[in-house]
C-alpha cells in the first residue's frame, strides 16, 4: 500500500468537496430521461396537454415550431400534474425547439416549456406556489415547493423543471 502524502490527501478532499458539490446541486439526469417527439407529444396528447406554434410546426431546428424532441421525462410529467392539479386547460407554446437563450437548464436541454397564460393558470401558479421576486430580466417568478420555477413573462409562462 502506498503511504498517503500531503498532496494525495488535498487531492481526496478535493475530489470529496467537489463530489459533494455534485449531489447538493441538480444534476443533468434529475429531470428524468430524454424523449422522442412522438413518445413526449402521445403523452400530452393522452393528458389533454394541446401545443401549438407561430410555424405550425415541430422541427426542433425551426424557431418558429413547438418541439419536444429530446425534452425531458420529468419536464413532461411535471405540466401533466400542472394540468391535473389545477384542472386549467394547458396549451404548450414553447419547447427544445432552438431560438430559446442557452444554458444547462434550457429550453433547448429538455428542462423547460411555455404556456399560454389564462386566468385559470394564472390564478393557480400565484395562489398555489411562492412568490420569490423578480428574475433578472424584471420578469416576476414563482417557486413550487418541489423547486420548479414559474416566471410570468408577459403573454406566456417560462417553467424550469429541475
């Protein structure tokens, strides 16, 4: 067996604070796993989740279209509860399509979705979540206690699911 020298014993603590660093923050898989176009939009479609798009459209590489291709498991499941908790109809605007900002937790990386805001929504996320202030663009958010953050951006809601 080797004998531990200082410099070993600073590197295990730094591979130990960097691993803990890694379970206290979310990590890529914490959202689930990643799913086709058809297999996301079958579930939405069996919730009563509708989707639509300036284009018409479902090309990832198309800003103007609505697409969930490679969008996250847990992404999907979380608007699903959305809609059966609320009991508001949910109609999808944004998803992976590119034209989005960029990020880990992006629309483009499967962890975010626009919907269309109405006053059923609406009332639900400001009743049902916490208000904790304003983004750093101005736009009002609110947090779900699983951590999920809902931004009010105006005509639509900005969801991250972590």
């Amino acid at each position: 067996m080797k004998p531990r020298t200082a410099a070993t014993a600073a590197t295990a603590a730094t591979v130990l604070a960097l691993a803990g660093l890694a379970v206290s923050a979310p990590t890529a898989g914490a959202s689930g796993t990643k799913l086709s176009q058809a297999t996301a939009a079958g579930q939405f479609r069996s919730a009563g989740i509708t989707w639509s798009s300036s284009g018409g459209c479902t090309t990832r590489s198309n800003s103007t279209c609505t697409s969930f291709e490679q969008i996250n498991s847990g992404t999907v499941s979380t608007i699903i509860t959305l809609k059966q908790s609320s009991g508001c109809a949910i109609n999808i605007t944004g998803g992976t399509e590119v034209g989005h900002a960029s990020g880990t937790y992006s629309h483009y990386n499967g962890y975010k979705v626009d919907i269309s805001r109405s006053s059923c929504i609406d009332g639900y996320i400001q009743n049902s979540f916490t208000y904790i202030g304003l983004r750093g663009d101005g736009y009002p958010q609110w947090k779900a206690a699983s951590g999920n953050l809902y931004c009010n951006e105006g005509n639509h809601w900005d969801i991250t699911v972590y």
